[in-house]
C-alpha cells in the first residue's frame, strides 16, 4: 500500500467516515452483535475497523498479509483477551472449518490482485464460517480518483453486478449486495 494511501486510512476522518457511513451502510439493520462470539475480520490495515468493531465483539481474530501492519495492530492490542491479529494471507487460513460465527472485511478486497484471488478469498471465508453464519463486507466501486490514490499500488476493484454469483459459486447461501450510489 503506498504511503499516501496508508495515511488516509489511519487518519481520524477516516475512522468517522467507517464510524459514520461504511459500517453502517455495510450492517442495514443487523446489529453488530448478529455476527456472533468469534468474529474475524479480513484485512484490518491499520485497524480502524478493528477498533470499532471489537466494541461489540467478544472475540474478534483479524488476519492481515502485510508484516509490518499485522505487527503494529497486534503489539496494540497485546494486552487484549478479545482480540487476537494474525500475520496471514486471506486466501490459505489455517483455521479449522466453521471455527468462525461471523466475518467482515472492509474497503479491502480491491487490493486482491486478481479476481480468481478475490474468488479464493471468498471461499477460505466461507469454509473457516459456520453454516449460515453471516460475512459483511463493503469496498468502492471503480473510480478514477480511487485509482489514483492507488498509484503503484493494487487497485483490483469488484464489479457488484457479478459479486452476488461469485459468492454463491464461493459457497455462500443468502447473499445481498445493496449498492450506495452517489
């Protein structure tokens, strides 16, 4: 992730633009809670989301592919009991199937590099999720200006129109993708 990028992702407008509009367009009228006591998260990046969501989680296992924010995230939450970070990649986890009741991931999948990678992803989380359990994600839609903020950098966004058939062909039952247009 270039450094322009990672600075606006752990900036304080960004936490209130996750806070304020991400998250709660990402859970409708599911509350926080609906993703049961063992919640992982994919990507944290810097954590934000990490720190809003384990307000409402009993356990929360957040598994990020880059070192040095895997590291950073778990030495800030070394002396939790709640929150467990795991330096991994996303598409090859070594947890056991349906050991997770719920899974998020927000405003990073467009930094997988290909679409048979996305796919992957989709179905690691699906196997690692108990049957029914739900997997809340958000990310943008393509644009110019994201692609420019994502100068030498992985900028893979997901089309909405083929997400809900990737995800039944991942392995996911009831799928919903609500589009924010504006």
């Amino acid at each position: 992730m270039n450094d322009a990028h990672l600075d606006l992702l752990a900036s304080e407008d960004w936490r209130a633009m996750l806070r304020d509009l991400i998250l709660p367009f990402a859970f409708g009228s599911m509350p926080v809670t609906d993703l049961g006591s063992n919640v992982l998260e994919i990507g944290p990046g810097p954590g934000l989301t990490t720190d809003l969501l384990v307000e409402d989680a009993e356990r929360l296992t957040a598994v990020e592919l880059d070192p040095g924010l895997a590291r950073a995230l778990a030495d800030r939450y070394d002396d939790s009991d709640r929150v467990v970070v795991v330096e991994g990649d996303a598409t090859a986890m070594t947890f056991a199937d349906g050991e997770f009741t719920g899974a998020v991931s927000f405003t990073m999948l467009h930094h997988v590099p290909d679409i048979a990678k996305q796919d992957l992803l989709f179905a690691e989380v699906c196997r690692v999720l108990q049957t029914g359990a739900p997997f809340v994600c958000s990310d943008s839609v393509a644009s110019d200006d994201l692609e420019a903020l994502h100068a030498e950098d992985v900028y893979n966004p997901v089309d909405p129109a083929g997400l809900e058939a990737r995800l039944l062909s991942a392995g996911f039952t009831s799928v919903e993708v609500p589009c924010l247009s504006g």
